[in-house]
C-alpha cells in the first residue's frame, strides 16, 4: 500500500483547500514507459472514477486506479521544499535515495520525471529526479 508522509499529507491538504473546482480527493496514478521507468503523477478529483480503491489518510481521500496500485505497492510519498528541489517524492520504502522511479528496477540517474498537476506553496509544478 501507498504511504504519504506527514508533510505530504499537510501539502495536499493545503492544496485541496485552495482548490478551484469542488475536488475532494487526489488521484494517484502509476504506469511504466516505454522504456520501463515507472511514472508518477497525480491531481485533483472531484470524485473516484469506477473501479477505483479509494485510501483515506487522515482528512484525505486517495483515489487509485488497479492498475497503478502495483506500481504504488511500497512507495512512500514526501512533499520536499528546499532550495534544489520543490515537490512531491515517489519512493520505496526503505530506499535511502529519493526518486521519481521505482528505485529497485532503476538506478537514481535513469529515473523519470515526475509530472505533477499540483504542487504545494512553493509553485513548481514540475520536478526531475
């Protein structure tokens, strides 16, 4: 199962609040490339989509489709702010090195950009590896 750390939860739920469109959760959303990296992303959703297990984390609802529920087993999602990096963090548990990738079938130089249609106060919206 997917984990959200503390800061990520406290972001999403900043984001959710400032949100335009009626939104109640966030979609999490996995798939491999063409080139095999796993790629992340997510955004805002008024509702679950069918067939989609729906995670309550604290006050947040995550809406995750089955096929991305392989790809999210054992990652852990951080929010980073600094002066490098501004964004949300996919990793496997456990990993010391934080990437946008499954960290076990790729090196941290081969990993994927994440691509993030929301992001937290700092603004980015896009965040390489």
């Amino acid at each position: 199962m997917v984990t959200l750390t503390e800061n990520a939860v406290d972001t999403l739920e900043l984001v959710l609040s400032g949100a335009v469109a009626a939104a109640t959760g966030v979609r999490l959303a996995a798939a491999r490339d063409r080139r095999g990296s796993v790629k992340y992303s997510m955004g805002l959703e008024a509702i679950p989509r069918e067939g989609d297990d729906v995670i309550e984390v604290g006050p947040l609802k995550l809406f995750i489709d089955q096929q991305s529920q392989f790809f999210l087993h054992d990652v852990v999602v951080d929010y980073v702010e600094g002066e490098e990096e501004c964004g949300f963090r996919f990793a496997k548990a456990g990993s010391s090195e934080g990437c946008a990738c499954d960290t076990e079938a790729l090196s941290p130089e081969e990993c994927a950009p994440v691509d993030l249609s929301v992001c937290g106060p700092c603004g980015s919206t896009r965040r390489a590896a």
